[in-house]
C-alpha cells in the first residue's frame, strides 16, 4: 500500500502538518518542527510553507473505534 501525506490529528501544535510530515517520512516530529524553525529563522520561507501546506494537505482520515481499543465487535 502506498503512503499518503496527511496532515496529523493527534501529534499536532498548530495545523499538524509538521506532526504528518514526520508520520509520512517516519522521524521523530521535533526534527520537522526544528527544520520548519531553521527555515523560518533563514529567511521567512518555513512561515509560507507551512501556511502553504496547512492548506493544500488533507487532514488524517478519522480513525475507528476499532483502531484504538483493539476491538472489531462493534461494541
């Protein structure tokens, strides 16, 4: 199965871009987080690109119940 980008539901400050780059690239989110800062602090583009991302990245489908308690009885 291919991966997608997804803006991320749970590991999110602001938007979750950060948090879903680093599902999507499997990292740590404090290393997307402190390259979107090295960016910002180099001249403003990580500003624009985050904006730019929020907006053109979906978020995360809405996980099951199923998915988090481990249950498939529907209960």
């Amino acid at each position: 199965m291919r991966k997608k980008l997804y803006r991320s539901r749970t590991d999110r400050i602001v938007c979750g871009v950060c948090g879903g780059i680093a599902e999507y690239f499997d990292i740590d989110p404090l290393v997307a987080r402190l390259a979107l800062l090295l960016f910002t602090l180099l001249g403003g583009s990580g500003i624009i690109a985050y904006i730019i991302c929020a907006i053109v990245i979906p978020k995360a489908p809405k996980a099951t119940e199923a998915h988090f308690t481990g249950r498939n009885d529907g209960a």
